[in-house]
C-alpha cells in the first residue's frame, strides 16, 4: 500500500517537475525527481504481477548472487530478497537520487542488498563470473540499440557458468479510443526521437523481434521468449495504477515531444484533456504488450 500512496501523493508534482527539471543521460525522463521514483515503485510492482518474480525454471533457492541491472528504487530486490532472503542481492542504477529512494525503502522494510553508483553504459565494474543470475528490466529506456551487443555481452561476462539472464521490457500499446490512441502512439515516437528504438517506422519499441538475435549474438543459449499482456482496461484491477504511471510517462516526455517532435505544448495539453476523458469510458480498452526473454551462459 505504501507505494500507491506515495504515487497519490506526487501525481500533481509531475507537471511542474517535468517541465522545470534537465535530465542529461539518454534516459528520457528526468530521473531526479521524487515523481519519477513514484512511477517506477508502482511500476516494478506492476510489471512483477504481470511477469513473476523470477522466470520459469529459475529456482530463487538455488541463487547466491543476484546482480539488478538499472535498478531504479530497487522495488524487485526488495521483492526478491523478501521471498529468498539468503540471496546477495546488488542494484545499480546511473541516478543517485533513485538509489536513495531505493536505501530509503530498504530500510524502511529492513533489507538487506547493496545498492551501487554505475552508468552500466559504460560497462559493469564486475570480475568475471560474479553472478548466478543478471536481470535487466525496460532498460530500452537508457540502452541505445547500438549498445545492446557489448552490454549483453558484459551480463555474459559477468555471469558464472549455468547462470541466466532474464530480460522483461515493454513492446507496444494498444487501445479502442482515437484521442487514446493517438496519445500512446506517441510515446514510440519519444524513443525513435531519441534513438533508443529499435522500431524503422517509430510505431513500437522494435525490441521483441530483435531481442533472440542479440542474446545469441552475445553467446547466450537456452533462449526463451514469451510474451506477456497487460489488460489495464477499465474495471480491471490494475487499472488505476496503469494509466497514472501511463500518464506520468506522457506528462514526462512534453518537453522532448516540443523540442524534436515539433509538437506545440497546446496539442499535447489538448491531447491529454481528451484521452484522459476516454480512459473514464466504461467501454475503454486498453492492452499492454511485454515480454520476458530468458537464457543462460554456458
């Protein structure tokens, strides 16, 4: 319950924050603001109910070391290490500020995992074979394309023999509303922007066809793949949540949308009034697509 109340009470405090505050990594939201650790609480939490803890196959018991690559406020660790609490656990994350939302919660829920400094862009401060397992989550946010093949090769570097990677991201979004519509569409458009898609065209992420070939690429084998639908429609139960962290993500990227998308801040305001009305529409649909994609080094 702490972590919706914390997202209840910052919602507001996005607008101004995203509009007033720079951002200077290849993140496209502003990383140092307490609205952006809200989302990302509320976030983790969503993703895990929608994916799981860990994938299929992979054991928590069997675990010693646990390495969360881009781990924002540390919410999975802190998931993962109640569950299996002889796991040593360690989050690294290129914002300070999110690491120390990260320490305030786990001290506030008495974890213990260790919490690191480190723009994995330019690789992971690890010896060889340090981990049994590397999880990587909607890091399409930070990982350029052109990063991708030697970041998955330093997890394979990284990883002990028989130990797995798992990486969970977001794909598309669908939806049965025009303004709705309209207003996902472009968000795709936000990562094209600012070349952290994979897509030709701009209409999705591009990672979950591209995603086998890298793993390959990077001397993985055993590769997984499996998508996962998010129905955050109206009545379902992750609703609310879903369309706040949506519409923070949407609130969060204007200043992008004006400056490359030549969008005027008067549209995009427009935009929001109209799709926010069609989210209150009993009949509103609208489907999320992630995907888990798991393998091990060998």
């Amino acid at each position: 319950m702490f972590v919706f109340t914390y997202l209840e009470q910052v919602t507001d405090k996005v607008r101004k924050e995203s509009f007033l505050s720079r951002n200077d990594s290849s993140y496209f939201m502003n990383a140092n603001t307490m609205a952006e650790s809200a989302r990302l609480l509320a976030q983790d939490r969503l993703v895990t109910a929608t994916v799981s803890l860990l994938p299929p196959g992979i054991d928590g018991k069997s675990l010693h070391r646990v390495l969360d690559v881009g781990c924002g406020p540390a919410v999975w660790l802190l998931d993962l290490v109640a569950k299996y609490p002889h796991i040593e656990g360690i989050g690294i994350d290129n914002s300070e500020s999110m690491l120390e939302t990260a320490r305030l919660l786990q001290k506030a829920e008495n974890k213990h995992f260790t919490l690191l400094h480190m723009d994995v862009r330019n690789g992971l401060a690890f010896a060889d074979a340090s981990f049994d397992f590397v999880q990587m989550r909607l890091n399409h946010s930070f990982l350029q394309p052109p990063m991708w093949p030697p970041f998955l090769k330093e997890c394979h570097r990284v990883l002990r023999p028989g130990g797995s990677l798992c990486v969970i991201d977001l794909e598309a979004i669908f939806t049965n509303k025009p303004a709705t519509e309209e207003y996902y569409g472009l968000l795709p458009s936000v990562w094209s922007k600012a070349h952290l898609s994979f897509s030709l065209t701009g209409y999705s992420i591009g990672l979950l066809a591209q995603i086998k070939p890298l793993l390959r690429q990077a001397d993985f084998t055993r590769i997984r793949l499996k998508p996962h639908l998010l129905d955050v429609s109206k009545g379902e139960e992750h609703y609310d949540i879903a369309l706040e962290n949506l519409k923070i993500i949407f609130t969060g990227v204007f200043p992008v949308l004006v400056q490359k998308g030549g969008y005027t801040q008067e549209y995009l305001l427009d935009l929001d009034r109209r799709a926010t009305l069609e989210m209150q529409e009993d009949d509103f649909s609208c489907i999320a697509i992630l995907f888990s994609a798991w393998c091990r080094k060998i």
